[in-house]
C-alpha cells in the first residue's frame, strides 16, 4: 500500500455497521407471530389448543405426566361397550327433548267391595268405600269422593301425555256370567284397554290384568269399569291395583 496517504486508507476501511448490515423485515411462521416485523420485530408463541399448534402449557404438562406410559384413548361407545360419544350420537342425544317421570299408583286391598251389574251391556264404575293408598310422585292424585264419583285417578295439569295404564284387579260373581273390565278417561271407554272374562259362579275369586297406552290431558280422570253379559250379577272386587306412567 505503498504510496496512499492516511486519509486513503481510512476511507478502503468498511464502518462495523456497514459489515452487520440493517434489519428491514421479519416473517415468521405458525406457531410464532410476530408483531412490528421491521427493524423492531417482537416475536410471540400463544398455548396450544385443541385445534392450533403452539407451546405446552403448564397445565397440560400436569395433564400429561398423569397419563401413564403407553395409554390409549378409548374406542368409540357402542350399545354393548362403553367408551367415547361420537358426534352423531351427540346430535341424536340433543334432539330428545325430557320426559319428566310423572307417575301414581293407588293400592287397594279390603275383604271385598260388591258392585251390583243390574243391566246388561251397561257399564258401572267401580266404587268402594274403603280405604286405599297412592303411591308415586308426580301429578297424580287419587279423588276418594263419594258416588258417582267413585275411585278415579287424577292427572294433574303439567302431567298431560302419554301413559302407560296398568290395572290388577280379583273378583268374584255371584252367577256365571262373561264380566268385562276396562279402563275410563273421564265417561270414554279405552277399548285397547279391556279385558273380557268367563266367571263362574263359584266362591273362588279370579284375577285379570288390563294394559295398554292412552293419551292424558290436563286434568282427566282414570277409573276402571265393569260390565255383565248378564242381567243382576253381583260383582264382589278386592286387591285392585291401578297405575300409571309417564312415557312421553
């Protein structure tokens, strides 16, 4: 460098900062953000989430040393085997709207209450003055009033839908005759809940079932009826079981 100046030389000399040049633009990508990505970038990384990538949280640390070595998820639910909803299930389970359980059952027991079948084809409710007892809970209640009247169950006004009706009943007759037996709503017979029954005349009580589903409103009445094929009989019931419940 024989022959510069001073002057020369410092001028061939690059300033450090010439040599580190200038940052003008950051980018990054996801998980990082950054915000001001120029010459003053600020870089950032948000918790992972169940649909973005991002760091560990401390919590799902804690989640994740429970978990022991070589677990697996459960499989799918199905009818037999318990395990994970899907989502189709989900949807199914949603679109059921709740069925409140509104229920009653009156148990009645006594030696014997004699309901006179005076006309043929001619249907009597059944009425007793003995003492019975409800059972359940939900709206109904049993109405002990006097004749006509009689035994009735009382659907009360949140419990309008459909039931299922169950009634167990022993009686005995006086003379051989054919004795039907059905369930009332209010003065309707349910014809999908009757029975028809040979009595003999013998000392021996008999016993009968009646089921079947009847549709209830606000307020209606449940009884059960008899009716004789034949003129005078004389029907002497006992362990009368009258029940009711909710399906939908």
């Amino acid at each position: 460098m024989a022959g510069l100046t001073l002057n020369d030389r410092l001028d061939s000399v690059e300033t450090k900062a010439a040599q580190e040049g200038t940052v003008t633009e950051v980018t990054v990508t996801a998980p990082l953000a950054v915000a001001t990505g120029t010459t003053t970038p600020a870089l950032s990384i948000d918790a992972a989430s169940t649909t973005v990538p991002g760091y560990m949280s401390a919590a799902d640390k804690t989640k994740l040393d429970g978990i022991a070595t070589g677990a697996t998820a459960p499989a799918a639910v199905t009818t037999s085997v318990n395990g994970l909803m899907i989502a189709a299930d989900k949807v199914k389970l949603d679109a059921i709207s709740g069925v409140p359980s509104y229920g009653g059952c009156y148990e009645f027991n006594e030696t014997g209450s004699a309901i006179t079948l005076s006309a043929n084809n001619t249907w009597y409710r059944w009425i007793t003055g003995a003492a019975g007892s409800v059972k359940g809970t939900g709206y109904i209640t049993w109405d002990d009033t006097a004749a006509p009247t009689g035994k009735r169950l009382v659907v009360g006004g949140p419990g309008a839908g459909l039931y299922l009706v169950t009634c167990a009943y022993s009686a005995v007759s006086n003379i051989a005759t054919d004795i039907d037996a059905a369930i009332y709503i209010n003065a309707t017979r349910q014809e999908n809940c009757r029975v028809d029954q040979a009595f003999p005349a013998s000392a021996l009580y008999q016993s009968a079932t009646i089921t079947g589903l009847i549709t209830l409103a606000a307020d209606n009445t449940v009884s059960l009826w008899f009716n004789a094929s034949q003129n005078t009989a004389t029907l002497t019931v006992r362990h009368v079981n009258l029940t009711l419940v909710r399906v939908a």
